[in-house]
C-alpha cells in the first residue's frame, strides 16, 4: 500500500508548530517552510517552460520531444500515464493539490514541489520538508476564485503562477479542459468541482494577453 509523506514522521515540536499552522490558517509560519516566491524569478529568468496537463488526449501525440526540449518541465499532481514519446521524461518542478505517495516522488523527482492548493489543510507535513518546497501564494487561488466563480483546478493554478514569472515562452500541453477526461482518474466534468469551460475561455483570454503563452493542441 502506498504511504504519503506524513506516514513517516514523528512528531516534534516543529510538526506541531506546523500543524497548528494549519488549523489556524497562519499563512507565515507555513510559509517558512518554503521557498520565497520571489526567488523564483532568478530561476525564470530568460527560460522557457512546458506545462504539462494529464489530459488523455496527450497520449496521441508526440510532443515529448518538444516537452523536453523546455528549460524546465513542469507536471501536475500524480503526473500519471507519462509515455516519452507523447509526455516526454522530465520533470523539473511538480504543482500538486493531493497528497502524493513516496514513490510518485521518488519517481518523478522533482527538483521543486509547489502546494497549489488553497487549502491548507491538507498540506502533509513531509512535503514541506522537502527540498525545494514552494507554497504557492494563496492570493492566486483566491484571485482565479473571483474570476471562474469556481474553485481552480491545479492545472490553473500552475498556469497562473507561471505567467507570473518572467519566462519567455510558456507552453502548455495536455490540456483539452477536460474534454477527453483525465489521466489522474475517472470522474467527469459534472464530478469534479471545477469549471473548465470557464478555464478554458480564461486561459485563451491570458494567451491573448501574453504573447508568451501557447497552447499546443493535445491531438496536434
């Protein structure tokens, strides 16, 4: 059975301190534990990225070369069904808003983890251990909250932030919002709580605006 990263601690009084953390919702002690967001712009800087969804359409295709050819690779989540052919074979940073089992990051081994999510909660404390942690600013969240009246899906969420930092390309594949379902399960649109109709016209409306970000077809 697969154990998440928090299966393995024992408490000390900086688990605790964390833990309290996140029941209280106290964003600065959580964010101690990672990265500055800022830095990340130094690593950004002059740099291309491929953001790669879990659509199941990207298994058709063979853009893995194209992934890889990225200064950095980002995936989402479990980052399941990865083909080098069609997902190409790196992973440099991982966006998730799950818990992730040991050996999803002994595998993809990730040189940075961001906790996407809004939601504190369910941060494990072992993850933001992990070198190389990012907490995702929550303000991001909570401004695509506004904007899709909907909570984000970590597809989004990775999107947003990566437009905020000063890449030169930002392409993104694997994402067909849904429409051919999700690799990382079996839930429909109706079962999950995004809207990726309202995704999809915002992530047009961005590249619209930011000549840096393209959407590469999944069935392209």
């Amino acid at each position: 059975m697969s154990k998440n990263l928090t299966d393995i601690i024992t408490p000390t009084p900086g688990w605790m301190r964390f833990q309290l953390a996140k029941r209280t919702g106290d964003e600065a002690v959580l964010a101690a534990f990672s990265l500055p967001f800022d830095a990340l712009a130094d690593e950004a800087k002059g740099k291309t990225v491929a953001l790669v969804g879990n659509a199941r359409s990207l298994a058709n295709t063979e853009q893995g070369a194209q992934i890889d050819a990225a200064d950095i690779v980002v995936r989402l989540n479990t980052a399941p069904g990865r083909v080098t052919i069609s997902h190409g074979a790196r992973t440099d940073w991982l966006f998730t808003s799950v818990r992730l089992p040991r050996e999803v990051l002994r595998d993809l081994d990730p040189a940075r983890v961001f906790w996407a999510s809004s939601k504190r909660k369910r941060l494990d404390y072992g993850l933001a251990k992990c070198p190389g942690f990012v907490l995702t600013p929550v303000s991001i969240s909570a401004d695509l909250i506004v904007v899709l009246d909907a909570r984000p899906s970590t597809g989004m969420i990775a999107a947003a932030t990566l437009c905020a930092l000063p890449f030169t390309q930002i392409r993104m594949h694997g994402f067909d919002f849904f429409s051919s379902l999700s690799l990382s399960g079996h839930r429909a649109a109706k079962d999950v709580p995004h809207d990726f109709d309202a995704e999809r016209g915002l992530i047009m409306e961005m590249a619209q605006a930011d000549k840096r970000l393209k959407i590469i077809k999944p069935r392209a």
